[in-house]
C-alpha cells in the first residue's frame, strides 16, 4: 500500500521563512551589523551598490527552500523537542560547519565564522520553534 507523501504546510513555512527575516534584520542590523561588514571587509560604498530587491528576494527564496526542506525533514507534526533540537543541529552541525571548512580555506576570521553560523543556528533554531510548536 502506497501512503502520500508528506507536504508542508506553505503557511508554516512562509512562516518559518519571515522569521528568518526579522531575526536576520536584528542580527545583521543593531546587533552585528557593523561588526560583520568589517569583518566581511565591505565598505559603506559596496553595500550601497547592492540591488536591494535582487538581494531580499533571492534571500527570501533561499529561505523558504530552506524552511520547506527542513519542514520535510521534520515531518508532520514534530515534537517541541525534535523541533529545536533538530534547529541546533542543522543550524550549527551541518550549515555552520560547512561555513567553517570555507571559512579555513578562505582564511576568514573566526569572529565572521561565529556571527554568520550564529545567525543560521537561531535561523533554524526558530524554523524548528515554529514547526514543533504550530500543528
């Protein structure tokens, strides 16, 4: 007997995706925001050039990949625990780790490494909050 595979919920994940973006507006603005463009070694100039509607929209985009993929990854109705437990892990263990092998490589600071995976781990920390908590 075939069973229908799980699909999120588009709610739920256009959810988990905005929350990605107000945290990243608070961590990338008033709480790291000058620290990581040193770090990042942009100027003033070169985030002024920047196309903000190409640049929210493709990160938008990513974000709902990403929340969705994770959503299945969870499957229908986790647990709280499973929720942020899982959001630690894929945030920390498996995006931030990957930025840090590219980070060795490029030679990039520990400090950028640490905003960045920081951001990511309370990204899906949070995408896993709204998917453990909301059935």
């Amino acid at each position: 007997m075939e069973t229908a595979a799980f699909q999120p919920s588009i709610v739920k994940v256009l959810a988990a995706a905005a929350s990605s973006f107000v945290l990243g507006g608070l961590w990338y603005g008033p709480l790291f925001g000058k620290r990581w463009q040193r770090l990042a070694g942009l100027t003033d100039q070169q985030l002024a050039a920047g196309n903000p509607a190409r640049i929210f929209g493709a990160s938008f985009l990513l974000a709902i990949v990403q929340a969705w993929v994770f959503a299945m990854f969870l499957g229908p109705e986790p647990s709280l625990a499973l929720g942020l437990g899982a959001g630690v892990s894929a945030g920390l263990c498996w995006v931030g780790a990957a930025f840090g092998v590219n980070d060795l490589f490029e030679r990039r600071p520990l400090a950028l490494w640490a905003v960045n995976a920081g951001y990511q781990t309370l990204a899906f920390t949070l995408f896993g909050l709204i998917f453990g908590l909301w059935h």
